[in-house]
C-alpha cells in the first residue's frame, strides 16, 4: 500500500494539442508517447507558461503524446527503484536530475550511457568541463543543461587599482563572507576545497586511500590565518551554510560568495555597484564552483531512445536554451546560449566561466574531513603549523 501511495503522488501534466477533424475512413493512430520526468524545482509558477508552450510546440509538431511529470528532488534513485519495481511501465524515456543524483544514479545501474547517443552538434558547443558535469567513471551519463554557479561579489571602486586580486581583497580589510559549514552531507565546505585544490593539494594519494598534501594544507590555512589577522575572515562564518544565511548582510562594503540563481533573482535588493568576482584562492588562480542539471537517458527501448535523442536534439537549440533559462534565471550549459541571452549579469559572467577552472563536486572521504576540522581550529584562532600536524596525523594508520 505505501508503494502505491507513493506512486499516486505524481502529478501528471500532459500537454495538449489541438483536437483535428478526423477522416472517419482512416484508421485511428495512437501516438507515440513520450515520457519525461521534471523537477519541480525547475517549475516554479512563474516560468511554467514558458515551459509548458515550449514542450507543448514539440508536441505538436511531431505529434506525440509527450507527458512531464513534475517532481520533487532528493531521493531520486529510491522512486526510480520503487517506480521501475510497482510500476515499469511509468518510468520515464528521459529525466532531468542533479549532478550529485547522477552519480548515485549511475552508480545503481539506472542510466544508460549517451556517449555516442547525444548528436555531436548538440554537445559541441559546451566546455570540456561543462561536459565533465555529466560523467561517471569517465563515461557520458548525462548532458548538462542548466547549470548554478558560485562566485564572490565585490565592489571595484572599493580599489584603486583596475586588476583587483586576492591579496588586494584581504590587505582591503573588508569582511568576507562565504559558507564555512559544510551543507547537508558534506563534510568540507565548498571554498575550503576550492582553494586546497587550487594550491595543488588531492583528496585521494594513488593508493586510493585519503591523504592529504602538507604543503597545501598550510598553504591554506596560512591564508586563513592571515585573513582572520586583516580582520576579513572570522570565526561567524562556520555559523553559515548557504550563502542564503547571510544575504542581508551583502553590502558594497564586503566581499561575499553568491549562488548565481539567487543573485539574479534578487540583485536588485543589493547594490548596483557590485560586480563578480572569481573564489578567492591563495595564489589568485580564478575559480568557479559549478552545479546544475542534466538530461539522462532511462529508455532502453530503441524506438523510445530514437524519439528521446530527437527531443533533446529540439530541446538543447538555442532558442530553446534561452527562453527557458531566462524564465528559470538560470546560466544555459551551451556557450552559444549564453552569448545570445540579453542581461548584464550573464555578460559580466560569461568571460569567468572561460578563465576560471570549474570544480565540480565536493569530496567526502576522511581527509576532506580532517581538512574542515584544521580550518575550524584556524578560524577560532589556533595555530596554523598544529592545525597542519593534526589533520596529516588524524590520516595516520
């Protein structure tokens, strides 16, 4: 009973096309149904007229029965187990999900591989790590299509010179503001990692057991230390984890980490003044942190995968692309989309997202862990040469 419960949840929109005068000599055809599960976080009420016209076009020209499921995220690979054992015939031919639910996905069996599938003028036009986005275990599972990024803002004329790095903004004095708690199963918080990365460090040695650099490490927690010291960094910080906690907090007079959505749905609550600005990293190197959604394949019907590559082929076109992002404010995956997309914040942002390295996901094995744990010690003032030591010995055998 729960099961059917469960399965009872979906709610259904089926797009309609217009009821033709039928020849009544001809044989009735049914039409070849497709069937897509979309998230609900990617329906808002706002952007659901752009949606529904733009797959109900679809539709029509091809005349299908295309059906889209709107639901809710988390616990993705649970209702695909639960649907495909209750009710087989309900799984979807193609889904949009998360990144970090593709990986679990794929790991469980539940996706086919696009490598090979995805038409080659669908996914040209996105960079090598863009495309990254959609992988498990080198193999293509996924093809990105809107795609969240994270990035500070600060205020350019906070500084006298035209080129402002990360040694001007923690020399600046102003505060910084970033989430130093990790989100909801994480157990590093995402700039934590960008920089430990960015100063040469890895999470895994080439044993495949965690481990983490020296050298990085204390790169790292130097950078910390000297922060808290110029009074940019403090220990609040580990009170925050969404950039979300602190948005009234965002002036022309600090330096904050944004999520993109929010920023361009809300900046207009914030100053005009405020620009974007790469994640700070010791040495300067620009850095983004990339999140989004991806379209996967569940039809292993060739018939069915037929029609699901004709689809994304229509869906993935620029003007597609455009129309949906702007009404979600979301940053299209294809540079071409991108480009054509009329608003001064993807303008300002575009150029970043060619001379930053994108990371992707953040690790959860124990090094990562005892990396948080040494940067928390920092923040709260300890030393940054015993916060070092502790965290290679807490890897020790």
């Amino acid at each position: 009973m729960r099961k059917w419960l469960l399965l009872c949840m979906v709610v259904v929109v089926v797009s309609s096309t217009p009821v033709l005068a039928q020849d009544p000599t001809a044989t009735p055809t049914t039409p070849t149904t497709v069937r897509i599960w979309w998230p609900d976080a990617l329906y808002p009420t706002a952007a659901r007229p752009v949606i529904d016209d733009i797959l109900g076009e679809y539709a029509q020209e091809n005349g299908l029965d295309l059906r889209y499921f709107p639901y809710s995220t988390g616990n993705v690979v649970h209702r695909l187990d639960l649907t495909r054992e209750v009710a087989p015939g309900a799984m979807p031919d193609l889904m949009l999900m998360r990144r970090d639910e593709l990986t679990r996905a794929a790991s469980s069996g539940l996706l086919e591989p696009i490598d090979g599938w995805v038409p080659i003028s669908t996914s040209a036009g996105m960079s090598e790590d863009i495309l990254a986005m959609g992988q498990y275990n080198q193999v293509l599972y996924g093809l990105p299509y809107m795609l969240e990024f994270q990035h500070m803002l600060y205020d350019p004329t906070q500084f006298e010179a035209d080129t402002v790095t990360s040694e001007d903004i923690l020399e600046s004095h102003l505060p910084i503001l970033f989430p130093a708690k990790p989100e909801t199963g994480m157990v590093i918080n995402d700039v934590l990692m960008i920089e430990y990365l960015a100063a040469g460090g890895s999470f895994v040695g080439s044993d495949g057991l965690p481990t983490l650099n020296e050298d990085a490490v204390r790169t790292v927690l130097d950078f910390f230390a000297t922060g808290l010291e110029a009074g940019g960094f403090n220990s609040s910080l580990l009170q925050y984890t969404y950039p979300a906690d602190y948005w009234d907090l965002i002036t022309a007079d600090s330096v904050s980490l944004v999520e993109s959505q929010r920023f361009w749905q809300q900046r207009t609550s914030l100053d005009s003044k405020l620009t974007v600005f790469p994640i700070l990293t010791p040495q300067g190197q620009p850095y983004l942190l990339v999140d989004g959604w991806v379209w996967v394949l569940i039809a292993q019907d060739e018939g069915a995968r037929a029609e699901a590559q004709r689809f994304i082929s229509w869906i993935m076109a620029t003007d597609k692309l455009v129309d949906i992002a702007d009404a979600l404010q979301l940053i299209p995956s294809q540079q071409r989309a991108q480009r054509v997309l009329d608003d001064p914040y993807v303008e300002a942002l575009t150029p970043l997202l060619t001379s930053s390295a994108l990371v992707i996901q953040s690790p959860t094995n124990e090094a990562a862990a005892a990396l948080q744990v040494a940067f928390e010690a920092v923040l709260n003032g300890g030393d940054p040469l015993e916060a070092t030591a502790a965290a290679l010995d807490s890897l020790t055998p």
